[in-house]
C-alpha cells in the first residue's frame, strides 16, 4: 500500500506505504527487521513480529521421508495459525496451493484421494 501527496501536481511532502514481509526461517522476525532498518533511510514501524515462519529442516525424518517419495518441499505463501507454534511444523495437504483463499477456490476429489494416500505413505514406518 503506497499514500502519497494531496493533489497532482503537488509534490508529496511525506509518503506512507506498507511492506508486507513474510519470514521463511532463514531469520527470525526480530532479525528481518533490524536488517529492513539497516537497508533504508525511512522510519520503519512494525505492525507486528508476532507471527513468525514455521519449517523443518531438511535433515528432519519427515522431511527425508518425503523427500524418497518425491515430495517437492516449498515455502507456503499462506499463513495459519501454525505460525504460533512454538515447536517444528510442516504444511502439507492435497491440491494447488495457488488456488487456496481465492474466490474460485477448490480441491479435486481426486486430490483428496492422492492427499490420504500420501499421508499414509508419509508417516508409514516413521520413527521420530
């Protein structure tokens, strides 16, 4: 979000505008934000660090499990409540992440059978 000036052909004396910033746990959000600050010659105001990224690393046992059985790990462009947890979390379900918090959103019957099936063979045999 940008807000500048009164009128258009006055020059702004002052521009608000508002970056949204999420974190992919390579820093926490403390981090990000003092390196925001240190990168620009604007005041800086958060609105909150409070909601953080949540990940497992990549030599976790469900992160290897999944990765033998050709699961493709990424960043989620969402949030959730997962955010809040205070212990290692994965985000993982059936359909096209693209597609979620949309006005058309939807999820395929058949991507809830692969959904189930992957589970199963996700969690089969783990030992954590």
């Amino acid at each position: 979000m940008i807000s500048a000036g009164t009128q258009h052909n006055v020059v702004p004396d002052r521009c608000d505008f508002v970056v949204d910033v999420r974190p992919n746990g390579m820093y926490s959000n403390p981090e990000l934000l003092e390196l925001i600050k240190a990168s620009v010659s604007c005041e800086v105001k958060e609105r909150s660090t409070r909601i953080g990224s949540s990940h497992l690393p990549m030599e976790h046992p469900v992160v290897v499990r999944g990765l033998s059985l050709g699961l493709r790990p990424f960043g989620s462009p969402t949030t959730s409540n997962q955010a809040l947890c205070p212990f290692p979390t994965i985000k993982i379900g059936p359909g096209d992440s693209a597609r979620s918090h949309g006005p058309d959103e939807f999820i395929g019957l058949d991507e809830i059978s692969d959904g189930v099936k992957t589970y199963i063979s996700l969690l089969d045999g783990l030992e954590l």
